[in-house]
C-alpha cells in the first residue's frame, strides 16, 4: 500500500469516535493522545466489533442484528491443513464447557474420553500447552443494512457482515466486497449477497455437526457430485459454487435450492417408476393355475371320472 504516493500507513493507531457527517475521525496513538483527522471518505474495515458501525447504528433506519453462536447442545473438534503439513485443530464448545476443564487432569480426562485417537497425533505436552494458550473466544455472527452513510462512510468486510467460520469464506467475503465496490461503486448496498454467505456459514456449521451422521445426506452428497461429474456447468455443488466460483452468493443460494429440488422430483419420480415396474412384473409373473381352476366348470372332474372308468 505505502508504494502508492496517495497512500499513507499509520500503524499502533486506534480509531475511538467517528463522524462522518463533519468529515471528522478521532484516533489515539502511540502516545495515547486522541488527535482529530479530517477526510473526504471514510472506508470502515474495522472488524466485527466495528466503531465505524457503532456510530452509523445510532443512526434512524439502520438495521442491525448480531448472533452469538450458542454451540448447541454439543461440541465438535475440527483440524484444517497448514501449509507446512501440520494441523490446525479448533474446538468448538459452550463456554460452560470450556469452565469445567480448568486443570491439566480435566483437559486430558476430557480428550481421552471424547477424541482419544487426536492425543497420539498431538502429544500429551502439546495439547495442554495449546489448550491453555488463549482463552475461550466468542463467535460472532453480525448483519447490518445499509452498508453506507451517504457519500460520507462506507463498511466493509467484518465491520458490514462478520460471519461464522464453518464455510471458510470471511476473508474471501471482505475481498468480495472490494471486487463489488470496484465493479459497482453506484450500487454497492449488496446486502443479499453478504447476508446469504452468513446464512450459509451457519448451515455449514450445522451440517458439518449433525447432517454428516446422515446417510440420506451422504447419498445426496454423492448424487450431487455425480451430477456435476457428468453435467459440470448444469449441477454445481454448493461449496463449489460459493468457494471457487464468481457466482454470487445469494444466486449461489437460490441455484442450490433449485438443483434440490430438481434432484427431489427426480429421485421421486425414479422411485414412482420402480414401485409401478415392480408390480406389473408382480402381477405378470403371477402363477395362472390359481385363476385356471378358479374358471374351470364343476362338472368336469365327473366327466374326467366316467371316461377314466
């Protein structure tokens, strides 16, 4: 950044107010003195405990929710590849959990019992120097509308839309929003794209807690990839649309509950088809002695009798 001569880099600053009707923003430095800085534009990239939004939800028809995930009524360990082939693990937990391992006995007690095959791969010593590096951390899921004041503020990235992380895409969405406000700087209230990636994120959550267990899931799963296998550009799966695709989000969405009901009626329809074949071979493969001497006259067995004599 700090090679372009419009651009300057300010580091070990703090914004603390924020006015963007007077073009005026308050920051503390190093030496903790608060200093007023005047702007023409103020772009708020300050995370999901914004101040920039702080100020703008004080504002008369600004909406605003956030969610705290409440991690259900279980708990779930996750392990993501580093780039130097090592693992990254995240536990995922209600922090009332997290208050009953307190000692090292309570940490080991806890994985021996529920994920004893990650201890070998982790050592004894390296989990419970992990375990207790950092506290229990909060997730927050954050959805807010409009996205500007004006011509005088604008949010981006965590600050407009901070999500969960089971999808993997709270960087890429930030980016997102630079490629968009490039592309569409007279039409960048995007909100359904950055509420569809949050609502996303949560169903993964859900899915990689609970739908797994699911044998209709894994079938349905394999169905989609077999479909996108032999029709690539009809069939997309849902993480390709989202993580490697320009599709967005909510097209991403909208395209997702389409391709499932298509694959419903089909797998519908299939299953009509197979029950209506299997009857007819039933009906046709039926033995016709019943239904012979069912028709047969009663007089015949006495004429068969007088010819037999």
């Amino acid at each position: 950044v700090e090679s372009y001569p419009n651009a300057k880099v300010h580091f070990g600053h703090k914004l603390s107010k924020c006015h963007p009707e007077e073009g005026v923003v308050t920051v503390i430095g190093p030496d903790q003195v608060p200093r007023d800085v005047t702007y023409d534009l103020i772009v708020g990239c300050d995370g999901a405990y914004s101040t920039v939004r702080a100020h703008l939800m004080k504002k008369p028809r600004f909406d605003y929710s956030q969610q705290y995930i409440p991690h259900g009524n279980a708990f779930m360990m996750i392990a993501l590849p580093n780039m130097d082939k090592s693992f990254t693990c995240t536990l995922f937990m209600p922090f009332e959990e997290f208050e009953n391992l307190p000692t090292n006995y309570d940490v080991l007690n806890f994985f021996q019992k529920n994920f004893p095959d990650a201890i070998p791969l982790m050592g004894e010593q390296a989990l419970l120097r992990d375990f207790f590096l950092l506290p229990a951390q909060p997730m927050i899921s954050v959805k807010c509308s409009p996205f500007h004041l004006k011509s005088h503020c604008v949010l981006m990235g965590d600050a407009a839309h901070a999500i969960v992380p089971f999808f993997g895409q709270g960087m890429n969405a930030g980016f997102e929003d630079c490629l968009v406000f490039d592309e569409l700087m007279d039409k960048f209230n995007n909100d359904l794209n950055d509420h569809a990636i949050s609502d996303l994120s949560m169903y993964n959550y859900i899915e990689m807690r609970a739908h797994v267990n699911s044998k209709w899931f894994l079938f349905q799963r394999l169905l989609n990839r077999f479909l996108h296998a032999i029709m690539p550009s009809t069939f997309i799966p849902l993480y390709t649309m989202v993580a490697f695709t320009r599709i967005r989000y909510h097209e991403a969405v909208l395209r997702w509950h389409w391709q499932k009901k298509v694959i419903n009626k089909g797998l519908f329809i299939l299953g009509s088809l197979i029950a209506i074949g299997s009857a007819y071979l039933l009906v046709h493969h039926l033995s016709p002695r019943p239904l012979e001497l069912w028709r047969r006259p009663a007089w015949t067995g006495t004429t068969d009798y007088w010819r037999s004599t």
